[in-house]
C-alpha cells in the first residue's frame, strides 16, 4: 500500500492510541480494505480503478480493456499475514532502540534526510538472531521506528513552546494545566503525553537529532 502512494491520516482514528497503532487500526482494522474498480464502456474500454479504505480515495490501476459494463469489486481483508500491528516486549524494544543506535554511531547508514535503502533489512536480522521465535518482521521495525521519530519531534517542539519544562529525573513534561489544555485543544493527538514518561526521549534524540 505504502509503494502505491498510501500514508494514514491518523487524526481519523479517535482512541487514546500511540500514533503507531492509529495506523496499524487505519490498515487493518476490522473493516479491512477495500479495493473498488468502477467504470463505463468509452472506446478505451473500462475506466479506472480505486483504492477505498477510510481515509483513503486513490487511483491505482490502469485501465482494463473491457466494454459495455459498469463492475464494482471489493474485497474485505480481515488479516495481513505481516500486519505492522505487534505488541513489543519491554526487551524487544530496548534491544531493537541498541541495535538503531548503533547503526546510527557507525554512520554508514545515515543519509542526507533519514537513512540508506538496507538499514531495515540489517536490523530484521539482528532482531531475528536475538528474538528467533519472535516474529519481528521489516514492517513491525519500520512502524516502530517512526513512532519513536515522531514521538520524539512531537516532544522537541513542545519543549521549545512557553510554559512547557522537562523533568530529568522522571523523564516527562513539566507544564501546567491551563497550558497542556491550550495546547491539546489543537493538538489533540498529544492529549495523553502529558501523564507519560519517555525513558529514551534522549537516546531518540541521538538518533534522529532536531526536527
């Protein structure tokens, strides 16, 4: 879905959710997707074709040579066999945040805005030799990632806000009531950082640097 242009807006999903498992629910919620082909006998024959799925409208397959019709299709899919959906054990994640880092120490990997074709592939197999009955496929470490990423730019940007502080012994927000409730008015994805902790906000920080 990725390669063909899909990327989940996930202010659609309303649960008290990380931004990871907003798009995993996006992807493959229990409404599964749904892939429609629609269109009408025009001399080049059948017109079109969509991809539908809640947030999504998108034009992704050519045109079929057919007449004279108007076909709709759609296919529900309840299961991805490698859905970026997973529940990470407290070890799986420190050991895979170990292994990010040091690929980010060597330098071989970083590009000019993010990191080279083949990082994911190199930790797959590291998580794979470490966690071999885990399951912990490219997909999982790439969402994971991105979490972490966002997450960390979501907390730099706070941070360099008025009124919000950083406590270094606890790892979380420091920041007033009236305040946080004037920021999630307009951020409402940020509601629950308030009450968290972020025990790697510095070790995400080395690794993605500043936004």
């Amino acid at each position: 879905m990725k390669r063909l242009g899909y990327h989940s807006e996930s202010s659609f999903v309303f649960q008290d959710v990380e931004e990871e498992e907003k798009e995993s629910i996006l992807l493959y919620g229990p409404f599964g997707w749904r892939i429609c082909f629609r269109g009408i006998c025009n001399e080049g024959g059948f017109e079109g074709g969509y991809v539908i799925r809640g947030d999504l409208l998108r034009r992704v397959a050519p045109p079929l040579k057919k007449g004279g019709f108007v076909m709709s299709i759609f296919v529900f899919c309840l299961t991805m066999a490698r859905a970026a959906r997973r529940a990470w054990s407290d070890e799986e994640e420190e050991s895979l945040l170990e292994k990010f880092t040091t690929l980010v120490d060597q330098g071989v990997w970083q590009a000019e805005h993010g990191f080279h074709p083949g990082y994911l592939e190199v930790l797959e197999n590291q998580m794979r030799s470490s966690f071999p009955q885990g399951g912990i496929a490219k997909n999982h470490i790439e969402a994971k990632i991105k979490n972490w990423k966002q997450t960390c730019f979501q907390l730099q940007h706070m941070l360099q806000l008025p009124g919000f502080g950083w406590n270094a012994t606890e790892n979380r927000l420091l920041v007033e009531d009236a305040v946080w409730n004037e920021y999630v008015q307009v951020n409402r994805r940020a509601r629950q950082m308030k009450e968290m902790q972020f025990s790697n906000y510095n070790r995400w920080c080395h690794c993605f640097g500043r936004e």
